[in-house]
C-alpha cells in the first residue's frame, strides 16, 4: 500500500448496539471504552432507532476512546422537533455578546468624556 492509510468506511451505532444503555458514563467498547452522554440517552428514549456516528479519540497512552457524533436519521429536525438539549459551550448566547459588547463601548465612552 505504499505507506497509504487504509480508508474506512464511517460506522453507525445504534442504542441496542450498546445494550439499550440507561444512563450516561463511559463504558467498554470494542478496544476501549465509549462514552456516551445524558443528551444521546435522552434522543435514544424518545427515538430508540437513531443512530451516531462513531468517532475515535486518537489515543496519547492507553485503550482507544470512542465517542458518538452526529446524530444519522432522516427528518432528523423537523420543524416541530422538540429541543432535548443546547449546549454553548461556554460562550455567551448572541445576545449576551452583544451587550457585552455596548456595555464595553458604553465604558470606553465615559472614559475618553472625563
């Protein structure tokens, strides 16, 4: 193969390939170890045929890590989708920015007036 790495093919997981899981941790997977979050448990209760991505944390020391990706279904978000979970990631919402942002130019204002 000439030092070519092989392609493969994405993998699916499904909630009864992990033994219809009831709560989130990390479990054993394969060659290591899956985790799986309370939000992934959540869209699995209310649609137990969805299914992730799997993805593999490159490893520093140790057994591989997997965890789930993008969620794969069809008419995955409709429009009457009901939101189970919104993560930020910590940064502020939009809205939040933006008074950051005037309440910043408000105080850059009263500085450059005195």
């Amino acid at each position: 193969m000439n030092g070519a790495r092989p392609i493969l093919s994405p993998m699916n997981i499904s909630w009864s390939d992990l033994n219809n899981l009831q709560d989130a941790g990390d479990y054993p997977f394969r060659d290591g170890t899956i985790s799986v979050t309370f939000a992934e448990i959540a869209i699995w209760k209310k649609s137990p045929d969805a299914q992730f991505r799997l993805m593999r944390k490159h490893p520093i020391q140790g057994a591989f890590k997997y965890v789930l990706g993008r969620q794969i279904e069809e008419n995955w978000a409709a429009d009457d989708a009901e939101l189970i979970y919104e993560s930020n990631n910590g940064e502020p919402s939009a809205k939040e920015a933006k008074q950051s942002s005037i309440s910043i130019d408000n105080e850059t204002d009263d500085a450059t007036a005195a």
